[in-house]
C-alpha cells in the first residue's frame, strides 16, 4: 500500500534490498539486470547462471528464506514463460523478486533445489501445471495432477474439455439460450471440445508404477539374508488417501522396516480443481469468494491476503483509496479471531490424532463456535466468510448479532455486538484457553507421545521454506506480522510466539501461545473499535464490481494461522487495466510444510507419522488447490 | 506426582459432564424456550448443549445468506402488486463468481424493444456459491439472500433450477427477515418504494412544484401585464409554456409504457398458463 493516510509507514530495510540489487547488478553484470516493465519490481537474472546468482544472494546477501516460486506464461505478452522467485530474510524486511524467463518451447531452468531444498514441491509443481523442466532436480514427477496427464493445464494456450470461454461473465450463460443444468452442460459427448492433438490413449495413468519406483521394493530376500541376520523384508503401507487421520484425502506412502520408518513420500491432488485456473478465468473481484475455499478453516485470513495483493496493484493507479482505519481494525479484528478458530481446530484434532478421541476437538470446537456465530451475524456464513473487499469490508459491524426470529426459524438469540465481542475477548476465550492448557499441557500421555517426536531443527525448516508454528516451533522466530508488517500491526502490542525443541509439543504449545498473543491483540483492538464507531468501512464507491488494475504484479502475503500465505497475481493484457488477473498463484502454506514431512518422519515410528502430520496442521483445500 | 497430569485432565471432563446437567436441572422445561435459550447459545453458557434440529432450530441472523431470491412488490400492493423489481439491468449475472444466473430481458410485444423487466429468471443452486454479490451489487435492491436453507429435494435435476416463480418473494418478506437491512436500504433509496418509483414520484413533484410556479410566475406576467415591461414578461411565459406542454407529453408516454408492460405481462401470463 502506498497511500499511507491510516497506516504506519512500511521502512523495514527498504533501503537494504535496493543496495543489495545493486551491489548484485556489479557483482554479475552480465547476468542480472533490472525488470524494467511497467509495474513490476526485482531483477532478471539469465536463466543459465541462475543457481550461481541465487546461491550469492543467499550467502553473501541473507537472503535464506525462499518464501514463493511460482511460473508465469506469458503467451501473446511477450511469448515467453518465467519463474518468479521471492526470497526474504529471516531476519525481517521485504522481498528481493527475482525472476528467470525461459522460452515457451523446451521450456527449462536450472533446479534451485541444491540453494533452497524449499524449491522442490513448488518446482515440482511448476513442472506439473507448466511444463517446465528443472535441470537438477531429484525428483522431477507431477505433484498436483496424476503421472500420464496430457498437457500443463496451466499454460494459456491448453484448454480443458469442457472448456467455455477465456474470461467471465461467460456469454453462453446470459443473456441468450435455453437454461441447462451445469450437469448437462458439462455431462460426457456435450460441448466437449478436446484439443485437436488429444490423443485419449495417451490418458493412461502411470502414477502408480512411477510412486512405487525407487522406493527399494522387490528386495530380495535372499540376499538380504545374507547379510542380516534376522529375515526381513522393507514393507509399503498406503496411510491415506482415505485415512481419517489424513484430515482429508492425502495420502502417504510409507516404507517400513519392522515399525520403523525409512522413507515417506507424501502424495497429494486429490482435490485438485485447479483453483488457480478457476481464479485466472474470474473477475478481480469474484475470486474473493473462491480463496475462502482455500483454507477453509480460516477463510477471513485467506480473505485478507488476497485483498492486500491486489490492493498493492490498485495502489498503482490513481484511483486508489486506501482502506479507512475502521476497516482495517476489522479486518484484524476477523483475521486474529480466525487464528483463534484455527487453532481450536489444530489443537483439538492433533489430539485426535493421538488417540484422544473427540473430547478434546469438542471443547475446542464449542468455543470455536462462539466466533463463528459472530462471523456468522457479521458476515453472513460461519465459513465462506467473502467478507473482505478491495478498500474496505463488505459490511460494518451490525448493531446485535441476533435482529428478529425469521419466518424459517422461531427462536430469538438476540446480544449486542459490542457486549458479545467484550464478553468474547474478555471473558470466554482466555478462560477456554487456560482450561486447555491445564486440560492437556500436563498428561503424561501426550508428553509420551509427543516430546521429542517429528524433530525439525531451525536450519531445515528456514531451508525447507517452512513457515508458521512449524517455523517457530523449531526456534525461528519468522512472523510476516513483524517481519514485514501489514494492516495496524506495527501499532500493535504483540510478541512473536517461539519455541525451540521443533517437536510436536512444542507445536502444540506454540499454538498455545500464539493464541494468548491472538487475545492481546484482540483486547487492543476493542478500544479501537469503540473509537472509530459509526466511521467509514469502505473507503471509495462500493458499487464498482469490475475494477481496473492497473498492468503490474504484486505479492500479498499475510500470517495466516497454517504459515506465510502469499497471493502472486499478475495483471497484464489489456491496457485499460483488463477485468481478469493474468496470474493468480497461491503460496499455500499446507502445502510447502509438507515439504520436510518425509525428513521429520525418518526413522520415527509409523504411529508417529498421523501425530507428526497433525502437528503441521494442513488443510487439504490449500494444499490441493 | 506421577499420573497428575491425566487426572487434572479428566477432572475437566468430568466438570464439563456436571455442567452439562446442571444447566438442565436449572432451566428445566424451559430450557428451550426464550431467554433461557439464548443464554445457553450465548458466551456465558456452560457444558455442551445440544439443539434437537429438525424440532428445534437456531434463528440465524439477518445478514445469513443463502441461496437468493427476487423481490417482487407486495401482492396487495395498491399500484403495482407482484410487480417485479428486477429491471433485468444483468449486474447479478456478471458479478456472479460461478455464473448460476440466467436472466432473459422481456422485450414489447410491437417494437420488439427491450423493457426493464425480466421475462425469464433462473438460479442454478447447484452452482450457486452463496457468495452474496448478486445482492450487494444489485443497485434496485431486486435480489436478495435468503434465511430458507432447507432446500433438499427428491428430485435432483430440475428441481434444482429455480425459475422466476419459485424465486419471487414479496418485498413484505424481506421486510421480515432483514428489518435493519431492510430500513437501512430504503433509506439510503429514499423511501420503502421501488427506487423507480420513488423517481417517478419525485420527478412528478418537480413537475408539479414547476407547474405552479410557470403559473403563478404567468399569473405575475399577466398582472404587471399593463405595466411597462409587458414585452419583456411575455417572453418568460411563452417559454413556460412548452415546458408545460413537455411534462403532459412525458406523462403520456409514461403510461402509453405502462400499458404496453402490462400488455405484456398479461400476455406472459397467458402463455404461462397454456405451458402449465
């Protein structure tokens, strides 16, 4: 944001990333330049030098947090595709972006995977929806889609079989034509338009044989016995993809020997729907409700991630009106009370996971309940928020949470807002969270089981792009809050919760104290509230449903409960500013978390492994997307 | 101690199984009902409680949105009753995130010339996200979310795509279940009537107060008519005049469209019947 009317200004280390471009531009002149297109930050750098550049700017520069890398297709821009690289220091401050472009044809770029072992889900997926081979990379298979797909679905030029139209408002559905159902329209040997080189015996799936090779299976048993004394045999169990412990459908393929683990390889997609896609077809403004589905334990945060990163767009305009101080009280306001609801739900199910069955999640789920009922009254749903807004929120506050008993329902629930959120915050969250830490902190049980299990120490998880309690657990205390603040939080008095044993106590307590930090927050923002009573929620005219961005890029990215999640969105194409993002990526936190999963379940029991996976806390609607 | 732990874990349990009965014991039969009720929903309440859905219900509150419906006017309404609201403008159809809505814009049986009103109306609830934004951006207040969220059915097609009839409900109704929305909307429009009719009204008013004053402003002219200036006033009258003559002519085709709509209406009607 750069209108700065309501919002303290942004300095961290501003200046830093420019000397350090500059004092990069010296050191390679020849191989990285500025990215001088209209809107767009960072530095080019030639693809074939790319992992010498990448490994100075984490050496020399602390550059050692690789938060995002994502692929761009720049198909009838300028015909080429480009990978675009965020990397931060832990140590705070913003982005040094840094990109690589490649041509479209034997589209390749050289692995990063050796600098940040963080690259290798992000880069697996760039190979699975791009088609961008990655020179160096071990495990170079499709992550999201399954082994045998025909085509990179995320290419501008591929086109799905029931493909309808580029853009939305799509002209089939209105105003002309008989009214189908969406089943019809879309049932078998109906507007199916294949591509004219689809060849559907190419659509075979090999995802199977692929999984399974290199896992060291069809040992031979007789040679082993020679060697070994006691006979045995390396043996595969599929935990998932329908494993209540899963938290959806997730799947994991685990190598045993005896209980013991030796390899985990994590496998996902099955609620893949291309959601980026999905997003790159919307108008700006209709995504909103979409990235609700994301994570939809905490759709407010998802919500506000989004809406910042096309705000930073919007800012480049001159149109733009910065969000009023009362929208962005309430927006902390949603987002830290969804941190809240996230981690009644993370800590309640990881007890699940160890056993505890449902008494745990049910405390933790009634309270949550209290905040849904009060998204429920201000937003309208308990889940699919939709309730931030470029410049604003959808609605103020109401007045009570309960107006009338309706014609469907007789029952009157009726408190006023203010009463019901000082009683929240004051009253029932801090007492709950107390009767969970005295409730669990101390069982034996769960000390057993969770003390000193699924280690990750610092060094791996700031290398495996990990962030969230994961990160802090571990003892790095990376926050985006404080490190690269947003929103009223640099007036906020608030600690970044650390931890520093990385096992799955420690993620447990962590949530803990992230959550008292949560009620701070929220104990800060009453007053706040109060203040600006009756204030501008929306700053600029409400009406407009199809804004303009302006051509650029940006990165949003917000603390969201699960880790750092990041909106990349791209606007090019029209120069009136077009009504569709050209690139709407998503950093999903579950899913680059996962990326030390196998390292942290290496030589654990295989009971630990639903323990360990419950401690990341993922969310299969993000990490599939 | 050894086994400390566990216990103070399960003494939460079992306070939270105490008050769940306690609470019962408390309100006894009127544990269900009125303030009692609210308060066990409330912050304040204690041990886990139970709402017995379908026989009990939670009211949901007025901003819950649910698959939306169209506002028509007042079926008693003494001008225009079951009038549509909608004026077929399409902003619903466009920001809708999914595109689940269908509008066909009727059009005058003679010109063949688009009127605003729908003709045809369909919501696809299957594809219907619930998002709201066809009500938020909808600048006639036409369509609005509803608080019916029992909408399981049989039948798994049709029945799905809501029509215009199954999708009208009288402006009465939203009334009812959003009275602060509902008040604060019509303030913001000027009255609790359409907003077209609010501007018709108003510009009639204007005409009129026009009238009056071209009249009394002629009635001046003609009174200092025998005074000098008589030249100079006659030209502010003959200019009135028109002006006069212009309002009749706008409220003649005012109604000659009005006619033509309810031509129109009667004739949907009709071809509605003879499908059914």
């Amino acid at each position: 944001m750069t209108d700065q009317t309501s919002i303290a200004p942004q300095t961290v280390n501003a200046g830093d990333i420019k000397t350090a471009i500059e004092a990069l531009k010296q050191q390679f002149p020849d191989w990285v330049q500025d990215d001088t297109r209209q809107g767009y930050s960072g530095v080019l750098v030639d693809r074939n030098h790319l992992v010498e550049v990448a490994r100075t700017m984490r050496d020399q520069y602390g550059f050692d947090y690789l938060s995002s890398a994502t692929a761009v297709d720049y198909l009838g821009v300028e015909d080429s595709m480009e990978m675009v690289y965020h990397a931060y220091r832990t140590s705070g401050g913003p982005a040094l972006v840094f990109k690589a472009q490649t041509p479209r044809e034997g589209a390749e770029i050289p692995s990063l995977i050796d600098v940040w072992p963080g690259a290798d889900f992000q880069e697996r997926e760039a190979y699975d929806l791009y088609g961008i081979t990655f020179r160096g990379h071990p495990n170079l298979k499709r992550i999201l889609l399954w082994e045998g797909f025909d085509g990179h679905p995320m290419r501008k030029d591929w086109k799905e079989p029931y493909y309808e139209e580029e853009h939305k408002p799509f002209d089939s559905r209105w105003p002309k034509g008989y009214v189908r159902r969406a089943e019809e329209l879309n049932a078998f040997g109906k507007n199916v338009k294949y591509p004219a080189d689809l060849d559907l015996s190419r659509l075979n799936d090999t995802s199977e044989e692929a999984l399974y090779s290199g896992m060291g299976l069809g040992v031979d048993v007789e040679k082993l016995t020679a060697d070994e004394k006691l006979k045995t045999d390396r043996l595969v169990v599929n935990l998932g993809p329908h494993h209540p412990s899963t938290h959806g459908v997730f799947r994991m393929i685990v190598t045993l020997n005896g209980e013991t683990i030796e390899s985990l390889e994590p496998v996902m997609g099955y609620l893949h729907r291309n959601h980026e896609q999905i997003g790159e077809r919307n108008s700006w403004l209709a995504n909103i409700p979409y990235t609700d589905r994301l994570d939809y334990i905490s759709s407010m945060g998802n919500n506000h991630g989004y809406v910042l990163a096309v705000e930073q767009l919007l800012a480049m305009g001159n149109r733009y009106q910065a969000p009023t101080y009362r929208a962005e009280v309430i927006r902390v306001l949603m987002v830290e009370l969804n941190r809240l609801v996230n981690h009644y739900w993370a800590i309640g199910f990881l007890l699940n996971d160890l056993g505890a069955f449902f008494t745990p999640s049910l405390y933790a789920i009634a309270e949550r309940e209290k905040i849904l009922d009060f998204f429920e009254a201000v937003a309208g749903s308990r889940m699919m928020c939709n309730y931030m807004r470029f410049q604003g929120v959808y609605k103020d506050l109401p007045e009570r949470i309960r107006g009338v008993a309706n014609l469907v329902n007789d029952q009157v629930r009726d408190f006023n807002t203010m009463d019901y959120l000082t009683e929240l915050i004051n009253e029932r969250l801090p007492r709950s969270i107390d009767e969970l830490d005295f409730f669990l902190t101390d069982s034996e049980i769960i000390k057993a089981r969770t003390i000193g299990v699924g280690y990750l120490p610092p060094e791996m998880a700031i290398a495996y792009s990990c962030a969230g309690p994961l990160l802090r657990a571990s003892g790095v205390p990376y926050d985006v809050r404080r490190a690269d603040p947003y929103s009223i939080y640099p007036e906020l008095d608030f600690d970044v919760a650390v931890r520093y044993h990385g096992d799955i106590y420690d993620r447990y307590l962590i949530r803990l104290d992230e959550m008292r930090e949560s009620v701070r927050i929220l104990k800060q923002i009453l007053p706040r509230l109060e203040r600006t009573q009756g204030e501008d929620f929306f700053a600029g005219n409400k009406s407009i449903y199809m804004p303009r961005v302006p051509l650029g890029e940006a990165y949003g990215r917000v603390e969201n409960p699960k880790g750092e999640l990041g909106y990349y969105v791209v606007s090019q194409g029209d120069p009136k500013g077009p009504q569709n993002p050209w690139r709407y990526h998503v950093r999903a936190p579950s899913f680059i978390n996962l990326t030390p999963l196998g390292q942290m379940c290496k030589g654990q029991k295989v009971a630990d492994v639903v323990a360990i996976l419950g401690s990341i806390d993922i969310v299969l609607g993000e990490t599939d997307r | 101690m050894y086994g400390l732990g566990i216990l103070k874990g399960l003494g939460v349990t079992f306070k939270h199984f105490v008050a769940t009965y306690t609470a019962d014991v408390r309100y006894g039969l009127k544990r269900y009902t009125g303030d009692k009720f609210e308060t066990r929903q409330g912050v304040d309440a204690t041990g886990i409680y139970t709402v017995q859905y379908p026989e009990e219900k939670l009211a949901v509150p007025e901003r819950f949105r649910f698959v939306p419906f169209l506002v028509v006017e007042d079926y008693d309404h003494p001008d225009r009753p079951g009038h549509d609201w909608c004026t077929a403008c399409g902003i619903c159809a466009k920001v809708c995130p999914p595109q689940c809505i269908w509008i066909v814009r009727a059009e005058d049986p003679v010109t063949k010339r688009p009127i605003a009103q729908p003709e045809a109306f369909f919501i696809d609830i299957d594809i219907c996200m619930n998002c709201g934004y066809c009500a938020e951006f909808c600048p006639f207040d036409a369509i609005k979310m509803d608080h019916d969220y029992e909408l399981a059915s049989f039948d798994r097609t049709w029945t799905h795509i809501h029509d215009k009839e199954r999708l009208s409900k009288q402006f009465s109704y939203w009334k009812t279940i959003a009275p602060t929305t509902a008040a604060e909307e019509a303030e913001a429009r000027g009255g609790w009537e359409h907003i077209d009719v609010i501007k018709e009204k108003k510009k009639k008013a204007a005409a009129e107060a026009q009238a009056a004053e071209t009249a009394a402003a002629a009635a001046e002219a003609a009174a200092s008519a025998p005074a000098a200036q008589q030249d100079e006033a006659a030209a502010p009258a003959a200019e009135a005049a028109p002006a006069a003559a212009g309002t009749t002519d706008a409220d003649a085709a005012r109604e000659e469209r009005r006619r033509k709509r309810e031509a129109a209406l009667a004739r949907k009607h009709a071809k509605d019947q003879d499908e059914g």
